[in-house]
C-alpha cells in the first residue's frame, strides 16, 4: 500500500511542478518515505515492523509515525485472511489505500483535512511512553480475525 501510495503521490507532485519526488530509505527493520520540506528539513514518513516469534507464533505488529509526530499508527497482520491485510489495532478496521493516502496527503502536502481524517487511527503515544515498556502488548496475529468497517 505505502508503495503504491508513493508512485501516485509522485505523480502529483511532478503534476504540480514539485520538483522533489518522495524517495525511500531501507532500514534494518523497517523503511522511511522522505522529501525536502521548507528550509532544508525532511518531511518523513516512517514504517518500523516488529513481529517476533513466541512459542511458534507472530506478534506484534508495525508501527507508521509521520515525522515529528507525537504517535503512531499501530498495525497488525491478519494472516489467517485471503489475501492477507493489515488492520490498524487501535479502531480494528482494515488499513485501507485511503488512510494511506490520508497519511501521505497529511505528511507530504501539509493536508489538514487529512490530517484531522487520521485522528481516530492514532493510539500509540511515543512520548507517554518514554521510559516505560515501548510495544503495545502483543497478541497473536491470527486470533484478530474480525474486520469492521472504517469511515
């Protein structure tokens, strides 16, 4: 979903005459989205995935944090659905191409409106949880099997 969100926001940069594309960062456990923003800093979108192996099952989840972002989106794997999908864990509906876009409309186009359209899928506060346990508790990937519906 991030990379097909990335090739049509590029498209409507380049379509608006913005001259720097979004480009991607490999790390470790996870990939950054960036672009310049004014006066030299980056605008970034962040994807760290943590999904350890307990007793022969996946936990855990990934989260997505917009760059100086107080919290982010936390996601978690249903694999046990054909094809498998991501739901975001704290409203338990589906991480659609929509709020994908809303994530990049808000982080690379200064879009309040998708901004404030974001809220409800935001639970993980990275500074309340400064010094404290820093992962959500874990729950196994496949015992998530209910979809609701998201606006």
């Amino acid at each position: 979903l991030l990379d097909e969100a990335t090739s049509r926001a590029n498209t409507a940069r380049a379509s608006a005459g913005w001259s720097a594309p979004i480009r991607l960062r490999h790390h470790q456990a996870g990939r950054c989205y960036y672009t310049p923003g004014q006066h030299g800093l980056e605008r970034t979108l962040s994807l760290h995935v943590s999904m350890p192996l307990r007793d022969g099952e996946l936990f855990g989840g990934a989260y997505i944090t917009p760059g100086g972002a107080r919290s982010s989106i936390y996601v978690v794997p249903v694999i046990d659905a054909e094809p498998v999908r991501w739901d975001v864990q704290v409203s338990g509906c589906e991480l659609t191409g929509e709020i994908v876009a809303n994530l990049f409309l808000a982080t690379f186009g200064e879009d309040a409106g998708a901004a404030r359209r974001l809220a409800p899928f935001y639970g993980f506060d990275l500074l309340a949880s400064h010094g404290a346990e820093t992962r959500p508790t874990h729950t196994p990937t496949a015992g998530i099997r209910q979809r609701r519906q998201c606006v």
